[in-house]
C-alpha cells in the first residue's frame, strides 16, 4: 500500500499517513495522577567531548511511570544525552555538560548532589547484557543492595525473588540460582541485568537500546516486559528500532545531527502524534523512512 | 511502588550517613593505592641516587684504564670493561640470527599449534634463573676441558638473550601488514627474499629494538659468568679460551672485599654499568613509545 | 596467520632451494629453542646424578652440607629460598597488586605513563648493581629502623626476635620484594586493563563509588590472571641469586630468625661452586640447580597458563 506524501506548509495540513497503519499504535495514556516521583525535566542541556559540542540545548521533560523513547539516526547523541541523566558520562574524561537536570525538581548536577546516590535512583541497562561473569545469578541480582551494606540473607532473598520477578526470569532461573551469570542465554541475561538495575528499587529505568543485541523473539520478551514496568518506573529508551519505538512508547523524542555534527533535538510528542502526524519535515522524512 | 522505601525529597540524592562511609572509604582505598605507586617508585630513587653519588666520586681515569686488582693498591675496571664488550658482542653475534630466525619461524612458517608451543618454550626459558644457565653452560664448555673460559661466558649470555630477541621478533613481525607479504610475493618475489627484504626489513627497526634491550640485560648479568668466564685480573683480549672479567663481576668481586678502596671501585663500576642499561632503555622506550604514538 | 600465503606461493623454480633452505633454517633455529629447554634439563640431571645415586630424595630433605664428611643435603637452601621468597611475595603482592590498580584506574593518564615507565626502569637494573646497594645502603638502613623496630615490639615471639645483623634473612626479602615488585605489577596492570569496560559500567551504573568498581567488578574478573602475576613474582624471587647472595649473609643452616644469616640454593651455588671440588660435592651443587630449576619451572607454567586465561578472554578477543 503506497501512500502519499503532499508537501505542505508545517503549521497547517490535514493528518496525513505516513506509514501504513500499524495496529500496535495505542493512544497515548493519560499521566498517572501518583505521578510524584520520577519526572525529569531537561532544560538547555549542552554535552561537551573537550571542546567539541555533541549534544546541542535539549529542552524537553520526561513523563513519570510512562515509557519515553529517543530516536534518530547513529551518531546524533541520543545515547551520550541518555547518559546525562545518570551523570555516567562522567565516566569518560573531558566531558562537560552545560545546562540542567532535574530529578523531581532537584538538580542532579547541583554540587551537593552525588553521583553514586543519584544512580541508585536513576538505573541503567545497556546494549550488550553485561552481567558479572565471577556472580552467580544470586550475587548478580544482589550486587546493587551489597553496596549498600545491606547483607541480611532474607531481606536479599526477597529482594532478589522480587526483582527477578518483576525482570519475568524468575521461572526461568529459580532452580539454578547458584549458577554464573553468563550461563544464561543473551535474552535471560539482559532480563537479568533487568532485575539487577530493579533491585536497588529505582524511580527511573534508562535504556541504551537494550534489545539490539538480541534475537526477534528475545526482544519481543524485553519490550513484554518493558510494558508491564512503566506502571512502577519511568523509562527511557534509546532506539534505533523504530517499530519498536512506535510499539511500545508512550512519547517519542527524535534527535538528528545538525551540521556543526552536535545532535539536537527535533521533536518530542506523544508517539501517536510522532508517527502519525509530526509537526516538523524532518521527522516525517525519518519516520517514514526516507533517510537512514 | 517505585520510590516509597526512598527518602523523598532533599538528600535523597546528596547521600546518607553510609554513603559518607562509602565515601570516606573510597578516599582510603585510593591513597592507600597512590602510596603503593610511590612505595614502588622510591627503591628506584634511593638506588639511582646512592649509586649515582658513590659512583662518581669513584670515577677516575685509574678506573677505567688500569686492569690490575691487587688488594688496596689500585687498579681499575678496564679489564672488565674490555671483557663486557666483548663477551656480550660475541653473545650477540651468536643470539641474534638464532634469535631472529626463530622468531620468523614462528610468525612465519610455524603452524598454530607449534607456534604456541614455541613461544611458550621461549617464555619458560626466560623464566630459568640465570645462573642455572651458567650451570648448564659449565657442564658441557667447561667442565670436560677442565678450563674456564670466556666463550663459555658468552653462550650462557647468548641462551638468556635468545628468547628475548625471540619474542621481539615474533611481535613486531606479527605488526607487519599481511598485504605487504601479498604485494611481493605477487611480485613473484620468492618467499625467502620476501621474508628477508621486505618484511624483515619493515620490522627491523623494532627488531633492533628487541636486541638492544637484550644487549642491556646480558650486560648485566653476573651469575652465568661466574663458572664460565670465571672473572680475571688480567686484561683479556680476543682470548677466548681463556677467563675473562666482565663488569658485573668486577663490581661483584669488589663488593666482597673488606678494602674501602675496592668497595669504591665497584660503586664506580656499577655507576658505569647502570648508566648504559639505563641509557639503553630509556632510548629504546621513548622510542617506542613514540612510534607508537604515531 | 601469514604462513598459508607464503607455503603456497613458493613455486619459483630457481627460489625453491633458497626457500627450502630458509624455511628449514628458521626451523632448526626455533626448534633450537625448545631443545636448549630440554637440554637445560637433562644436562643438569645427568651430571647431578651422582647425586641422586648416592642419596636419593632424601638430599631434598638432608639438613647437612659437610663436603669434608662427603654429606650433603638440600634443606637449609630449600627452606631459606622458600623464607626469602615468602617474605619477597608477602610484601610484593599488596604493593603491587595496588599499584596496579593505581596506574590503571584511579592515576591520571599524565601521571601513570610516567610512573609505569620508571617502574620498568627499575626492573632493568641489573641484579649485582641493586646487590651493592643493598650491602652498603639498604642492609644497614634497616638494621637501625624497621629491623630494630620489629624486635622492640615483636621480640618477644621467637622467630621474630635475636640479633639483628642487617645482613641476613629480612634484608633478603626485602631486596627480593624491590625486585619483584615490576613484575607483578607490569602483569597485574595488563590483566587490569583487559577487563571490558562494560564491566565497569555495569557497577557505576548500580551506583556504586570507584573503589567499589574496582574491588567488586574489576578485580574478581582480573583475578586469576593477578594471581598468575603473583606467582611469576614468586618465581622471580626463587631465582634471583646475585642481590640475595651478597645480602643473606651465606650462612649453611636453617635460619634462627628472621634476620638470621642464611642461604637460598642460588647464592649457595654462587659461593660455593667455583670452589667445590668435582666429583661428588659439583654434583651435588648440580642437584641443587635441578631442584631449583623444577620449582621455578613449575611457577612459570602454572602462572603463564593463569594469566593468559584473563589476557585472552572469554569468548575470544
């Protein structure tokens, strides 16, 4: 089915379909009314590499307890803004960030604030699963509550029962809790990062394209799972995958590169509105694939 | 629900009693890791400082000129010098084609399997303490002709340069692009000339690298000397059938003497001697290190 | 690998016979290796042989050293290579390991270059060079302070207490630890670096401070290779022979205390060798070689297999 795509000024057309309809789509959900925690408001937001600019003034706010998706083409930054919000590009030296942060009001770049503190709220998954190959299943879902001192074996037993659970592992593992981390296959060993970052009991759940590495149908079970988390967290996602972006999204946010090689933002929306009806030329040329 | 076992709210993200103690643990850890860095610094200070001070005012022209080591009369290193350069030449000339080969052999020819095996022989070998080599050299060049003697000396040196020089090779032949091998041999450049002109010459300058390092080292080594060369107080030259002195065993001799004057001596001998393994290795790092850096 | 391109290629008609020989060349020279090691070995049972004839295993464990009564036995060497060694690796290892850690994870990069360099520096130094030092400087240095000290508080435990001469058992292990200490470390930061960044990562990103990245990521994945670095230290110290000959005091026995004069089998076989008579006592000096060089050999495999375990890592490169 071919559709058409009529040029037209961007402040006034009619909807047009710019894919073709793709039952997955939900409406929008309404805010959570409980939704006290785990907002994060983004304003101005600059990142620096030494002196190179990588990611331009980003302004956008990230709802509570609904899944946010950051999308556009490689290179544009959307992974290095990802890590803004947990302060882990701090990790590489000479990197600078200009502009703010904040977690439920408070500035997560406020000198008083520290950055191991924050990541226990602000958990992260990433693209390879990297669970902890010396660990067994146990000691991996378990590792963010050791740092914390807390050794009581119930209370992590609990924990642990809870988070794997939550990650849809726990049938999957239950009877081999004592085995390495990595005896697990690529799908259950991103599930079980999962449970890792959900053990702590964080408010926000960031993902740097947390199904790229795995099969079809692993990555089905990632985004299952996704679905049933945003009830209890915030997520945010970085994907290159723009089905799943559509499929799983509450409100997208589409980053380019600008010609300066910084990557900005060019719109955020709800996802609906994203891919059905973009206020901006260029969203619409990469939503509906004209440009990789 | 996400966030209630939380303290909503300032110092939920500024930190906790137990996070301080993280922190301050944090900060403990790392200069207990920063000393350890300068624990290990500080023997390198005291030894080039002390033996730089006692070394020089050792030095003199008796030292380097005069041979003879009688008792707290005098005398100098020169025999030793005059036997280092040669015992550790001959060393070379004998290790390095060894050396070399084996090292092409292994990058080259050698299949997977026995390549490992080789390279692994070569790392157990540079594991072998050195006056073991001494030994081994004793039982089959000095012993049945009942003589010690400097050439000896010189292969126990060659058998600890040869899987220095060994491995160098391998390495830097293991850098050289497969494409430049293709290009002459497509030439229809012949595999030996291939090996020889092009890749060896491409990695020579590494290669000599390798052998200067190795140079440094059996310069300075004293237990494989001591039942092969044996040390002299006489001035050896081209003798090779004969003992020779070596710095390393001058200034071991001279250490053991309970005269001030031969103590001086070997300070000023071990300032020599440190002062070319040094130059050596400062050369053949900052070289490396800089063509690395390209 | 580049062999399969050159074997195929060599059907130049006149280059053959070069080539033939070239290749054989280079294999007799790299075989040249591997036979010195097996020669190495077999030289030294061969003519330590009288030896093992004469007493048997019992040399390992024979106490006496008398070459006038024709009795020899290896134990006061074996126990003072083992004691220096220990003390080298008890004092090596922490420092090392932490160094380590240091010039990989927390140094800056324009810190850690220049430290690494002077670290390998002070492994080129040749062994009599930091022996001589050792005599004059270090030796009395630590008779009058950390020697001293040791005996005020700790006299009073037996092995730790009796006269302190400088020269002896303690001032061996200490040089034998300034000896070691670039190994371990060289190794130990090697491995260190190998471990994924993603590893790293994964534990900044459950919150945690740098050290905890480090103690609870970073090392328990490095560790067997650290470990392999500690015993290629260890035996490092095993052989070390001019440094510890000219600090250990060249005393036959058992020592008393740890600062008591002793001996290790290679600053025995430096001393005594050139003096012994042939025959059974150059025999049995040979012997002491042999056990020395199976224990050295046998750290180095079982090190060499730990650390390329880490180096070449799960999964492949």
């Amino acid at each position: 089915m071919t559709t058409e795509l009529r040029p037209a000024p961007s402040t006034d057309r009619p909807p047009v379909p710019v894919m073709p309809p793709a039952p997955a789509l939900a409406p929008a959900r309404p805010e959570p009314e409980d939704a006290t925690t785990g907002r994060i408001e983004i304003e101005a937001l600059n990142v620096y590499y030494g002196a190179f600019r990588a990611v331009r003034d980003i302004s956008m706010t990230v709802k509570p307890h609904a899944i946010t998706a950051i999308i556009g083409p490689s290179g544009c930054g959307k992974s290095t803004f990802l890590r803004t919000l947990n302060r882990m590009h701090e990790l590489i030296p000479q990197t600078r960030v200009e502009g703010s942060v904040r977690l439920d009001g408070e500035d997560v770049y406020d000198p008083s604030v520290d950055p191991v503190a924050l990541r226990r709220v602000v958990g992260m998954v990433f693209q390879r699963p990297n669970p902890f190959p010396t660990m067994s299943i146990y000691d991996n879902v378990v590792a963010g509550l050791r740092l914390t001192g807390r050794h009581r074996a119930a209370e992590l037993d609990e924990v642990m029962e809870r988070s794997l659970r939550r990650a849809a592992l726990w049938d999957e593992v239950k009877d081999k809790l004592k085995s390495s981390g990595v005896s697990l296959s690529g799908g259950q060993q991103q599930r079980l990062c999962i449970a890792r970052a959900l053990a702590v009991d964080p408010e926000v759940i960031l993902m740097d394209e947390p199904a790229s590495a795995l099969d079809p149908i692993a990555t089905l079970r990632i985004e299952e799972l996704m679905a049933e988390l945003r009830t209890n967290y915030t997520i945010v996602i970085v994907t290159h995958n723009m089905q799943q972006a559509s499929r799983i999204s509450d409100y997208t946010a589409f980053f380019t590169m600008g010609p300066d090689r910084s990557g900005y933002l060019v719109e955020m929306d709800s996802t609906v509105q994203i891919f059905t009806n973009p206020k901006q030329q260029l969203t619409e040329d990469y939503v509906s694939g004209r440009f990789g | 629900m996400a966030g209630a076992t939380q303290a909503i709210g300032a110092g939920r993200l500024t930190g906790t009693r137990a996070a301080s103690r993280r922190t301050r643990t944090d900060q403990l850890m790392r200069s207990v890791a920063a000393l350890a860095a300068i624990a290990c610094v500080v023997p390198l200070a005291a030894v080039l400082v002390f033996v730089t001070l006692n070394g020089i005012s050792a030095l003199n022209v008796d030292l380097l000129t005069k041979a003879s080591r009688a008792q707290g009369i005098g005398g100098g290193a020169f025999a030793a010098i005059l036997g280092t350069v040669q015992m550790v030449g001959l060393a070379t000339i004998i290790a390095v084609p060894f050396g070399v080969l084996a090292g092409v052999y292994v990058n080259e020819f050698a299949s997977r399997r026995s390549g490992r095996a080789i390279r692994f022989a070569a790392d157990v070998l540079v594991g072998v303490p050195s006056i073991l080599i001494g030994v081994f050299v004793f039982t089959f060049l000095v012993l049945p002709f009942k003589q010690y003697n400097a050439f000896a000396g010189s292969v126990a040196l060659a058998v600890i340069m040869l899987p220095v020089i060994m491995r160098t090779t391998e390495e830097i032949l293991k850098l050289v692009p497969v494409s430049l091998r293709e290009a002459s041999l497509a030439l229809g450049i012949p595999t030996w000339r291939t090996v020889l002109s092009v890749v060896l010459r491409t990695g020579l300058p590494g290669i000599l690298t390798g052998i200067m390092l190795a140079v440094a080292r059996a310069a300075g080594e004293t237990a494989p000397l001591l039942f092969t060369a044996l040390g002299s107080q006489l001035v050896n030259v081209g003798g090779f059938n004969k003992p020779m002195d070596a710095l390393p065993l001058f200034i071991y001799v001279n250490a053991r003497q309970p005269f001030e004057l031969q103590n001086q001596q070997a300070w000023g001998a071990a300032f020599l001697l440190l002062l070319f393994v040094l130059v050596v290795n400062i050369l053949v790092r900052t070289r490396t290190a800089g063509r690395r850096a390209q | 690998m580049t062999h399969i391109t050159l074997s195929a290629r060599s059907w130049q008609g006149s280059g053959r016979l070069a080539d033939i020989t070239f290749r054989g060349s280079s294999r007799i020279a790299a075989s040249a290796l591997v036979a010195l090691l097996i020669l190495i070995g077999v030289l030294l049972f061969a003519t330590s042989r009288l030896t093992w004839e004469t007493f048997g295993l019992s040399f390992v464990t024979g106490q006496t050293w008398d070459p006038v009564a024709g009795v020899f036995g290896a134990l006061p060497f074996l126990v003072g290579t083992i004691l220096a060694a220990s003390i080298a690796v008890i004092f090596a290892a922490p420092i090392g390991i932490f160094t380590a850690i240091y010039l990989s994870e927390l140094a800056p990069r324009r810190l850690a270059t220049p430290l690494t360099f002077m670290i390998e520096l002070l492994a080129a130094i040749p062994s009599v060079v930091i022996g001589l030092w050792g005599v004059f400087i270090l030796a009395p240095f630590l008779r009058l302070t950390v020697e001293a000290w040791i005996v005020s508080v700790f006299g009073w435990i037996p092995f730790l207490g009796g006269p302190t001469y400088g020269i002896g058992l303690f001032s061996a292990g200490v040089i034998l630890t300034i000896m070691i200490l670039p190994t371990i470390v060289t190794i130990s930061r090697e491995v260190i670096q190998a471990v994924p960044g993603s590893q790293r990562e994964a534990m900044f990103a459950l919150g945690a401070t740098r050290w905890e990245v480090i103690r609870r990521a970073v090392i328990p994945f490095a560790r067997s290779g650290i470990i392999g670095a500690v015993i290629l230290g260890l035996g490092r110290a095993l052989g070390e022979t001019m440094a510890v000959t000219m600090v250990i005091g060249n005393k036959d026995a058992i020592p008393a205390s740890l600062f008591d004069q002793t001996q290790t089998i290679a600053s025995k076989i430096a001393t005594s060798f050139s003096e012994a008579s042939v025959g059974i006592e150059t025999s049995s000096l040979i012997a002491l070689g042999l056990v020395l060089l199976v224990l050295t050999i046998i750290m180095n495999v079982v090190a060499r297999l730990l650390v390329w375990r880490v180096a070449e890592p799960v999964g492949g490169r």
